[in-house]
C-alpha cells in the first residue's frame, strides 16, 4: 500500500512539472485587454534580493513532509516521523519557493531614477532596459 501511495505521489509530481512553460511568463486574461506603457533606461547599480515565500511552498512542503513522514516507522514512532516530516518539509518548501530577484537602480532615458524589483538574476550594470507598467503597477523588465 505504502508503495502504491509512494508511486502515485511521484507520478502526480512528474505530470504537474511536465505541464509547466519554462521561459514564457504568463499573463492574466485580463491583461488582453489593456493598454501597456513602456520606459526605458540603463541599470545604474543593482542589489540582490530574495522574495518571500507567500506561503504555498511551506503549505505543500508540509504536506508532502507529514506523508511521508508517515511512511516511517510504526505506532508512535510513525506519529513522530509524521510531525518530523511537516515541520521539516515545511522549512525546506518554504526555502525552495523563495525566488531569487534583483533590484535594479534605473536611470531612465527622461533623467528619472527608479527602483524597479526583477525576479532572477539576468540584467548587469550599464545594460539597457524596458520596463513594461499597467498604470503603476509593473508587468515585466526586459532587456534590450
């Protein structure tokens, strides 16, 4: 049975991952239906950042830990290994879903100076940008 349910776990993961767009951001549908807004500039000076977990890596760290926790042991040995497996699978998906970012200082080309937070860590200093906004709010940093 354990291994059944080991199985089907494993599967489930390789089908979720399998389905993911690597490189293609999403956009929501709304997103079609808007006028976007784009400014350029050159990164004057950038500043590594981590973002915070909003709380699903430690949601589902914790249950994948607690089941399979619950695959060790036998009566009260298992419960332990049960609590074990969430708490510790709750710190690593916690840490696995924080996102690496930058903060990038922006000199943009009508003299203005911004701040504009970038997931990853692909732009340099001196490299030309285009920040894409909805409003104020920003879509997507590229570079040029």
């Amino acid at each position: 049975m354990r291994t059944k349910l080991i199985v089907v776990l494993f599967a489930s993961v390789v089908m979720i991952t399998g389905c993911a767009k690597e490189g293609v951001q999403e956009v929501s549908p709304s997103a079609t239906k808007q006028l976007l807004y784009s400014q350029s500039g050159i990164v004057k000076s950038i500043r590594l950042v981590a973002i915070k977990d909003k709380g699903a890596g430690t949601f589902i760290g914790g249950i994948a830990g607690t089941v399979l926790g619950s695959l060790i042991g036998r009566g009260k040995g298992s419960t332990l290994a049960s609590l074990l497996g969430g708490l510790s699978g709750a710190y690593v998906g916690n840490e696995v879903a924080k996102a690496n970012a930058q903060e990038l200082s922006v000199i943009l080309d009508n003299g203005e100076e911004v701040i504009v937070i970038a997931k990853g860590n692909r732009f340099h200093k001196g490299q030309h940008i285009k920040i894409i906004k909805n409003g104020d709010s920003i879509v997507n940093v590229e570079g040029l």
